[in-house]
C-alpha cells in the first residue's frame, strides 16, 4: 500500500466523521428543540386550562368587585338601564353612584348584564364576614337611616316610602310620597314585599 494512498484513506475517513457528527449533532439539535416546543406546548395548556377554571369560579360579584370605582352600564330587570359608579359590592348587591351623586341599591339576582367590565376579578375576602353583607344587611342600613326610597320590582312595579322593617325573605316599605319624610299623615299603607321580587333600591 503506497504512502499516498493511506494519506488519501485518512482523509476520506476523516471527513465521514466530520460529516457523520455534523450529522448527529443536527439530530439531537432538532430533537432539543421538539421537545423545547413539546414543553413549550404543555405549559401553554396548563396555563389555557388554569385560566378557564379560574373563570369557571369567578362570579359576577367578583366581577363587580373588581371594577370598585369605575362607571359601568347596568341592565336590570324592572328597573331598565342603569349608570353609575361602583361604590361596594356585597354577595347579591352593587351600589352604584349616579352622575347626579344619587345611590342606586341593585340587586345581583336583578342584573341582565353589564357593559365595562374589565377582565379581572377580585374574589371576596376569605373572613367569613363578606358572606353575611347580603342584600339584607344592605337593607337594614337604609332602613336605619330612614331616609326614603324608591323600590323597583323585577316585574317593573315602582313603590316609594321608607323601609320600616327588614326580615330574612322580606321588607316593609311604609308608603308615602317620593321625597317626603315619613310622618304619620303622609303613609299611606303599609307594604310588604319579598326580597326576590327586588331589583333596584334608589335614594330619594
């Protein structure tokens, strides 16, 4: 065998190598890189996955609560198209404040939908006190305040008085004149009306 020809041998040997690394390392790149973008994927699923249960939990009054200070449009049933700025929120009620600084008592099983809201949420506090602050104990606070009121049903129906009383299912409303104070010559009757009939409280 000639010098020349082992040299020429050596070479060519060489260069499949050289070509067949290239090669491998072109392979366990590419591979890298698929299982990169797999990974890449899964995560993308996992976060896809936990954004839509996050929102699965999410209810209106997070929604609501969430949006503390920024003017929404309402729609309510019975009472038609409200605007204001929220004020608070409580499990099944927003209050909203109107351009004209009046309070609009809404309540959440009343709301059709709203326009405004942004995409975040702020669950209520985990205490246990969030819980009890029902449109109940919301009535209460008017009603010991004693200012009138204008009461909106779902089915459209409008009274207007002073809450006098305020139980678990229900209110009673002493019936006067909106923007009279309640004195006994101005009522009129007393009546009685069940908290899931309610759509809108609004300060006289």
């Amino acid at each position: 065998m000639s010098i020349a020809f082992v040299c020429l041998w050596l070479i060519n040997a060489g260069e499949l190598a050289e070509t067949g690394q290239v090669r491998w390392e072109a392979l366990f790149g590419d591979l890298e890189a698929q299982l990169e973008a797999a990974d890449a994927a899964e995560l993308a699923g996992e976060v896809a996955d936990r954004a839509r249960w996050e929102a699965g939990q999410q209810s209106i009054a997070d929604r609501l609560r969430a949006a503390a200070g920024q003017r929404l449009t309402i729609g309510l049933a019975g009472a038609g198209v409200l605007e204001g700025t929220v004020d608070g929120v409580g499990p099944d009620w927003v209050l909203l404040r109107d351009a004209g600084r009046s309070e609009l008592l809404a309540a959440a099983a009343a709301v059709l939908w709203v326009s405004g809201l942004g995409p975040h949420a702020a669950p209520a506090p985990d205490d246990g006190v969030s819980e009890r602050l029902g449109l109940g104990y919301a009535l209460r606070v008017i009603a010991r305040d004693r200012s009138p009121v204008t009461l909106a049903l779902r089915d459209g129906t409008v009274f207007s008085g002073t809450l006098d009383r305020v139980g678990s299912d229900f209110v009673d409303l002493a019936e006067h004149p909106a923007g009279e104070p309640r004195r006994a010559g101005n009522v009129r009757g007393l009546r009685t009306i069940s908290l899931a009939a309610l759509a809108l409280v609004r300060a006289v």
